[in-house]
C-alpha cells in the first residue's frame, strides 16, 4: 500500500507530446512563412508540420482519454480543473475574434478619404446577407439545439437518441461548412481588395476553421459514444465539445450582423 494515492489530484506522468507538438508548430508557422514568401520547399514544410501537428493530437488526446476512461485519474477535482482550462480556452478565443472585430469597426465606423470615405469601400460588391449567409445562420443555430438535445439524452441515459442527435449536428456542420467553401468560391471580391477583403476574409476564414475543427472535436465525441466511453455522469469530454461549439454559434451571430447584414445598409 506504499504507492497508494492519498490525494484526489492527477499527477500526470512525464509526456514527450508538449515538447513535439512545439516543434510541431514551430515547423507548421515556418512552413506558412516560407508558402507565403514564395521560398522553396515552403509549401512542403508547411504541409509536414501540419501533419506532425495533427499525429501529436491524436497522440496526446489518446493518452488523455485512457487516463480517463480506463485509469480512472480525472476524479471530480481533476475535472473541475480541466473546466476552467476549457473556461480559459474559450475567453482566450473571445480575446481572439475581438482583434477582428476591433479591425473592422475601426474601419467601418470612421471610412478614412483613402477608401473613399464610406463603407463598404467603392467598387466592393457584398454578399446579400439573406441568401446563403442567412441559410448558414439557420443551420448553425439548429446545430446548437441538436448538440443541447445530444447532452439532454446523454444526461438521462438515453445512448441511442444522443447518438442521434450527435450525428445530425455533425451533418449540420459539414453542411456550414461546404456552403461557406462555395461562397467562398463565387465570392465577388478577394482577401487582397482592401481592407473590407481582408477583414471580412480573416474574421469569416478564421471561424470557418473553428467550425472544422469543432466537427473534428465533435466527431471524435461521437466515436467515444459508439464505443461506450461516455456515462450519464462522466462526460465531460463531450461537455467541453458543446461548450466550443456555442460559442462558435455566438460568434457566427455577431459575423452575421457585422460582415453581412450591417454591410448591406
């Protein structure tokens, strides 16, 4: 009984992922850098340290989940401190997206003489926000009940219908995404036309790759439920997937109402 735990914590045994998954960025930032710079092998940098970014995840989040599901270390204290990290997490992306509504608004609200005064700038033709913008709207939003009802069930026991309602969130999600890919492609003006382009290009771009890696979160969530990973109290892995994905929901409102419709006046 020597090696017994006398305390609730996790004391996580030493990991390499932290230190590959630096160098996997590091490799991936490297790569952008050199892509954008037109400087040989860039491109092949880049894709390298995406993989290597992508394997270190899948790695390292495996290691989480059997310290989890089948070591039984994430006891109530060691969950409650992860739910302040995912707590932290979402206010560092809040922190994230204000940098580009700050850039918009800052543009928007006083239209310097160098874009002609006024907003949108002439000679950028926008998106009307009541066609696939309003469409993208619906379904985010149904998203967001699909995935509450996904925790409702879960909560009550309820494996099949949770399933269900996973599943449909996760074709929501796709569907967002390939209707954001093809208004992208007939897309009227660039991420180059000024800095209406660039704004509206960096803010939507940088949410639809949220919204690819929240499938990817929720995804995974739905795996883990097939394979019984999930109780109606320890759940906290899909917790943390729904939490991110309202908040992608908030953010696409806020999207909605300042590169669309606002535009559109």
């Amino acid at each position: 009984m020597s090696g017994f735990q006398k305390h609730p914590y996790h004391m996580v045994d030493p990991s390499p992922w932290p230190f590959v998954m630096s160098i996997a960025i590091f490799t991936t930032f490297t790569g952008g850098g050199m892509y954008l710079h037109l400087m040989e092998y860039g491109e092949l940098v880049l894709f390298f340290g995406l993989f290597l970014v992508i394997a270190t995840m899948f790695t390292w989040w495996r290691d989480v989940i059997r310290e989890s599901t089948y070591e039984g270390h994430h006891t109530a204290i060691t969950e409650y401190g992860l739910r302040m990290g995912m707590v932290l997490f979402i206010v560092s992306e809040v922190m994230f997206f204000s940098a580009f509504f700050w850039a918009f608004f800052h543009s928007s609200l006083a239209p310097t003489i160098e874009i002609g005064s006024i907003w949108p700038p002439k000679g950028i033709s926008i998106f009307s926000p009541w066609d696939v913008p309003l469409v993208n709207t619906l379904i985010l939003l149904l998203s967001g009940v699909t995935v509450t009802w996904a925790h409702h069930y879960m909560v009550n026991g309820k494996h099949k219908f949770a399933l269900i309602s996973l599943y449909l969130t996760i074709i929501l999600a796709i569907s967002f995404t390939a209707l954001q890919a093809m208004e992208y492609v007939e897309a009227p003006f660039a991420i180059s036309d000024g800095i209406y382009g660039s704004t509206f290009y960096m803010a939507t771009g940088f949410h639809g790759i949220h919204v690819i890696v929240g499938t990817i979160f929720l995804a995974v969530c739905t795996y883990r439920l097939v394979q019984r990973q999930f109780s109606r109290t320890h759940h906290f892995g899909f917790e943390a997937a729904a939490w991110y994905w309202h908040f992608v929901d908030v953010v696409w409102l806020f999207l909605f109402v300042m590169c669309y419709w606002w535009a559109s006046l």
